[in-house]
C-alpha cells in the first residue's frame, strides 16, 4: 500500500505581511494559503498518481479530485452536457484511435535490380517514430537540405526524404518543413538523430516500446497543425548506413499491425466563476494536469544517471512531474481560491486544467476547437508552468511567453507584476504549452507565466527526480502571491490586451 501522501514533508510559511519583493511590490497582507497550496501539491505529485500520465487512469484521478475542488468553492461547471441535462466539470476526450504494430516497424533496403549494401534498422534500437501514417511506406531515397529560410528542394510525391540537419522538436520553423514535405507528398520523412539526445527519449516515451498507426485528434503527436506523413527518427551510425545506398535506391518502412484497434482518451476539468458584468468577456486561467507518468527502465536514454536503487533494490521511475505541471496547477487552484472566496469580480473567470499537454497540447487544442462554453467574449488567457524550481536567490522576472507578442504582459507589470520575455528565445517556449493553442486557434493574448531558467540548468526537468522534495515551495508561494493583484485588476478593468503588429499567431485549423 502507497502511503506517501501521508508521509510528513517540510512546511514553509509566508511571513505575516509580505512574502517576497522578488517577484510583486506589496506589503499587504499575503493572499495564498501555503497550507492548502502544499496539501494539493501532495496529492497531485505524490506517487500514488504515478506520474499523472497522459490519458491514464491516474490522470482521469487528477481530473476528479480538481473537478471535486471546482465544485467546493462553488464555481459552476464547464464541462460536458451529461445524459440527463445536467453538467459536468470535466471534458472528455475521445483522443484518438490506434492499431498498435504486432512487434514493432522496420526499415530495410530494397534490392530491384542489383545488388547493393542491406540496411535493416529496428524500431526501438535504430530508429523511433515521431508519426506512424499507416502500415507500410516505400520508396526511393531523396537526401535534402534545408535553406536558411526554411524552405527544402522540391521532392516527388512517394520519396522517402532524407533531411541534412538534426531535429529540432520545438522549432516552429522545422514543423513547417515537416508538414510542407508531407503537403507534398513524402511517403516518409527520416531525420538524422541520436540515441543519447533528449528528442529520442522523449519520442520513444510518447509511443513507448511498440509504436501504433494513430487516427484521431491527436493522430500527430506534439502539436503539429497539419497531418504528417510517417516521421522517423534514425540514430547516427545507421543515418551513414542508409547515406551510403544512395539517393534513388528504394527503402520500404512497415510492419504488421494488430486487429484490435484501441482508444485512447484524456480528460481537462472546466469551472466557471461568473462575474458581475456579461458585457465585460472572460479570462481564461490555466494549467495542464498531466505529466510523463511511470517509465521503465528500458525507456531511460543511456547518459541518464538512474536513481540509487531503494531497501528493497527498486528504481524509481515514477515521473511525478512536481514542477511540471502539479506547480502550476497548484498556483491555478489557489487564484481559483481566492477570488471564490473574495467574491465575484466585474468578469467572468474560466478555470481549466487540461489533459495530455505532454503529447502535443492535445486537451487544449480540442478544448479551442470544441468549447464547452462560448468563448467569443474571451479577453485573454494566462496559463500557469512550472513555478516550483525558483531558486532561493532569484530576483529576476518571472518569465510570460511570448511577453513581446502583445500588450498583455507590459499592462500586467503596470499594476504590480514582475514579467519579461524569455531569456532563452530560441527554446520556442510561447509555442509549448497550453496556451498557444488559445493564440493559435482563437486569435485572443495568450500566454504563459513560467520560471525560465536562464541557464537551462534544470537537471529535474522531465525527469523522475521532478519530486516535492527538490521544489521551492517558498518561490511557488512567492510567484503566486505576485500575480494574485496584477490578475485582480485585470478581472475589474475595461483593458482589453492586443497583438503588437504581425505578432498575431492566430491561424485557425
């Protein structure tokens, strides 16, 4: 039996008249309850949710105990329309449909006329899927280069593209290589890679030991917009392999698929805080629910330093996802606290927790596609990330993706909030949460409030060690507080944010 939620962890309590002036000038007195804050953070990053995996049981868990929460502080529900008329909190997603492969697809050379070199690359060992479109795909080899403007030579309709260059799995610029090959016809994609790299690791997790051919919303992991021929990632050694047959030589990708075909579905949590004016629109807070959930060891990358193993000669490989996402979570459902409990602000409030942002913001992107609620009056989205790894010393910005994008972020720092753009521009973080789907598909401000390590030195991210105890809860209380009046105010103004010129990413599907 699991009792780790019961297991006593350190408290850290504000001081009575101010916690920080890192992030928010105030010396009211503090909002946030750090009390209840670690409570839910316990729950929802202790080891009986394992991980809170994308479009798992754990992760449905997740989605009840904050529905639970929604409905104790009395905010009405968003969700679904129930058979018998009543509503319910939570969203459900039927997310895809998928035929796994029996033992995995493989790669090999196709011998026509004459003899030449064999290739034959396992899935798994060799190579691993970012998209699987079907079965089977064959055809000649074209070896091609990206331009500087991220354009590629023109290619036929049945070539199996061979890129030059490494993937970039964040880079919106490669995404659109992506799906300009597929548009054109690409039987498959095959990008050089490494088994050692973080793209591999995190590939292989998403579709784990044996891939499947998916249909669906997500059919497309990773939040391409379009549909994606077959995508495949080759370790280096083997890329010289396939190099060295030479372009035109006919390659064929594929395998057996099983009969039964399963679904897949994942589940965000909506409540609504009405306001007192119906003509002033709503605000949209948010988090995502999910994380990586339990791996197995074989999933782990080979430069990864495995825990020490415990009394009973275990690993553990629960990835709890404490800083991401149960923090932001966490600093969402205390917002929600405190204006249910202050009463109701001129606007309306949307509070959502959305499912499966791991796998490509696939809860969000359903959500701005199939509202529960109408969202034509939405003024702005603030989603909260990763607010528990703030170092002590820390008294920089918080960072708020996208900040030079419009003028939400600027008005918010007028009124008591400390935010900035990213210091790392080129990790893409606007695009990489729950919030680019609400820029993306409904054209309103949306972004991100996130502590962005200026030195990308975060060795927990997306790793099992991602657990209570290496968070800051001081910095999660801190960073909370800070955004509790910037938030008010924005609730009770008539500001409405917009896009700077040509920074619109409005691009619906």
């Amino acid at each position: 039996m699991d009792l780790s939620i019961l297991a006593p962890l350190p408290s850290v309590t504000p001081s009575s008249a101010v916690l920080s002036t890192n992030f928010a000038l105030t010396e009211l007195e503090p909002d946030v309850d750090p009390n209840r804050m670690l409570a839910r953070l316990r729950f929802l990053a202790g080891d009986h949710l394992k991980g809170r995996g994308s479009g798992t049981r754990d992760e449905w868990i997740a989605a009840a105990y904050i529905a639970s929460l929604y409905e104790e502080a009395g905010l009405e529900p968003g969700g679904d329309v129930l058979p018998d008329g009543s509503r319910s909190y939570i969203q459900t997603i039927t997310r895809s449909a998928e035929r796994p492969f029996i033992d995995g697809p493989t790669l090999s050379s196709v011998h026509t006329t004459t003899p030449g070199p064999a290739v034959d690359l396992m899935y798994g060992k060799d190579m691993v899927a970012l998209n699987i479109a079907g079965d089977h795909a064959q055809g000649p080899l074209r070896f091609v280069d990206i331009m500087e403007d991220g354009s590629v030579a023109s290619v036929q309709p049945g070539d199996v593209v061979v890129l030059s260059d490494r993937f970039n799995l964040y880079s919106p610029a490669y995404s659109s290589v992506l799906e300009g090959l597929s548009e054109k016809g690409a039987a498959a994609i095959l990008i050089p890679s490494s088994q050692d790299s973080g793209e591999w690791n995190l590939v292989k997790i998403a579709y784990g030991d044996v891939p499947a051919v998916r249909y669906g919303l997500d059919a497309v992991t990773f939040g391409y917009d379009k549909d994606l021929t077959t995508v495949v990632l080759i370790d280096g050694p083997d890329m010289e392999a396939l190099r060295a047959l030479g372009e035109g030589h006919t390659v064929k990708l594929g395998g057996q698929l099983q009969a039964n075909i399963d679904y897949n579905r994942t589940w965000n949590v909506h409540g609504i805080l009405p306001g007192t004016d119906p003509e002033a629109g709503k605000v949209l807070l948010s988090s995502h629910l999910d994380h990586l959930g339990e791996r197995k060891q074989d999933d782990m990358p080979s430069w990864y330093q495995l825990p020490e193993p415990d009394e009973n000669g275990e690993i553990d490989l629960v990835y709890n996802g404490t800083n991401d996402d149960a923090s932001g979570t966490v600093a969402m459902l205390e917002m929600m606290s405190i204006l249910a409990e202050d009463g109701p602000e001129k606007r309306t409030v949307v509070f959502s927790a959305f499912g499966s942002e791991e796998e490509g913001l696939v809860g969000s992107r359903y959500f701005a596609r199939n509202p529960t609620l109408p969202l034509d009056d939405l003024v702005a989205n603030i989603q909260f990330e990763m607010l528990a790894r703030i170092p002590e010393d820390y008294e920089g910005p918080l960072t708020f993706t996208g900040f030079e994008r419009s003028s939400l972020g600027p008005e918010l720092n007028k009124h008591g909030a400390n935010l900035d753009k990213s210091p790392r521009p080129w990790e893409s973080l606007f695009t990489r949460s729950d919030n680019y789907s609400i820029a993306k598909q409904l054209g309103v401000p949306a972004h991100t409030v996130i502590y962005d390590d200026p030195d990308g030195d975060d060795e927990h991210y997306h790793q099992p060690s991602d657990e209570i105890e290496n968070a800051n809860l001081q910095g999660l209380y801190d960073a909370t507080e800070s955004l509790v009046e910037p938030i008010e105010w924005l609730l009770n103004s008539d500001f409405k944010p917009v896009w700077n010129p040509s920074q619109n990413p409005y691009r619906p599907d």
